[in-house]
C-alpha cells in the first residue's frame, strides 16, 4: 500500500499528509478480504463522516494498493501514482493513472513559461501553483476531470485496476509520482529494469537518493518544470516466491 497526501500551496486548504495517514490506516484495517474499491470507498466515507470533510475543499491522496494471493495479484491505482509490475518472462508492465494531468492546462502552460523565462521558485511560482490547485480541486471527482481519495467515496470505483496471475509475477513496485519522475523525466535511472537492479544491489533508498540527486542538478526547475525542488518520494517494492 502507498499513499501520498497532496501538499498544499493554498494555507488555508489543509495539507495531504494528515489526511494520507488516517485513510491509510482505514484501509489496512480492511485489506485482507474484500473487493479493493469497496475497501477504498468505505474508508472515505469514514474518514469524510468522522472529520466532517466536504469535496473539492478537502485534502486529498492518491492510493495504490497491490494484494496478492496464491492465485491473482491485483492493483488498485487511484490519483498520479504508479504501479510497476516485473514478470517472470523479463517483461515489465506499468499501470498509472495519468488523469490528473489533463485539467488545469492554462495553468499548467503558465507554470511553465514561468520556468521558461528563468523565474524558478519564487514567490511568483507559489501563486502559479496556487491558482493551478485551486482549478484542480474544481475538476476533482468529476467525469471530465480527473478521480482521487478525498470526500467522495465513489472515486474509488472511478480507480485504475488490473490483476495478473501470481505465478507469473517475480515483483512488484509501487511508487509515488515523485519518484517516477526520476524514470519517466530524469532518466535517473535510466528504465524500470535500471530501477528494479538497483533496489537489489543498492536497496530501496538507493533508487529515492537517485531521483534526488536528479533534482539537485536541476534547482531552479529550468530543466525539469516541476511543482517542487524536491518532491516527496516513496516506493514499496516486493518480490514473489512460492506462490
């Protein structure tokens, strides 16, 4: 399971983290049975009741959930995070949920004029990515915007899914959009083989120091246009045998 809380330019829309952590704990508490979206769903319902969350002024957080029994891997993929799934035949297949990127294009092409004229990350910058969160949160849970855990539980049947046979996987990697960036953008490393190879010689953290050291060379943003210098990163890696 991987969840990563969407941080705020706006102060007075509170921040993702707390949010990721109370919904991450609800569905652990429901994740040995059941159909993942029921899981998912059920957990924002709770969490919108208890904390009395309202949508589109709520904080939000993308879910990416892989369970695997002796039969089935199965993926749930809900908001800009990632699924990476290493097969046994040497090929790697990659689940994402890319609606995100879809809304907010005016904001999106300021923000990078922004970067182009040399500006990087000042106070000019926070008021761009304030003004492209909030068109954002007005395209959040909508059938022409783009789907994420917030304050309405039908997102989690709007989620990205897919399932493999258990006997086919080697691994699995889950990965926030901070740390895809250093494949898909970086070329830090260079492919999802690259990734998975230094995770086993390295460890897990090698491939986040990566990523990092991806966005030092770049501090200004002038190469790579992105929301952040650096942006949060997280990985859950797994590995099959016997199943």
């Amino acid at each position: 399971m991987l969840l990563d809380g969407a941080s705020s330019f706006d102060p007075s829309v509170p921040d993702g983290g707390w949010y990721a952590g109370q919904l991450g704990k609800r569905i652990a508490d429901q994740l040995d049975s059941g159909d993942l979206a029921d899981i998912v769903a059920n957990a924002i319902a709770s969490l919108a009741m208890e904390a009395e969350l309202q949508p589109q002024r709520a904080p939000s957080s993308t879910v990416t959930l892989a369970r695997w029994t002796a039969g089935t891997l199965d993926v749930l993929i809900l908001g800009d995070s990632a699924a990476v799934v290493y097969l046994k035949d040497g090929s790697v297949e990659v689940l994402s949920d890319n609606r995100l990127a879809a809304v907010a294009t005016e904001q999106r092409e300021a923000i990078n004029r922004h970067f182009l004229a040399g500006n990087g990350y000042d106070d000019r910058h926070v008021q761009l990515m304030a003004e492209l969160q909030r068109a954002e949160r007005q395209a959040r849970n909508t059938p022409d915007g783009y789907w994420i855990a917030e304050a309405v539980p039908e997102a989690a049947y709007q989620a990205v899914r897919r399932s493999w046979r258990s006997d086919q996987v080697s691994a699995v990697l889950l990965a926030s959009d901070g740390a895809t960036d250093g494949i898909d953008r970086h070329g830090q490393p260079g492919s999802w083989e690259a990734a998975r190879e230094l995770i086993q010689t390295s460890g897990a953290r090698s491939l986040i120091d990566a990523v990092h050291a991806a966005e030092e060379s770049d501090p200004d943003g002038s190469r790579w246009h992105r929301s952040k210098r650096h942006d949060d990163k997280a990985i859950a890696y797994a590995t099959f045998s016997g199943l």
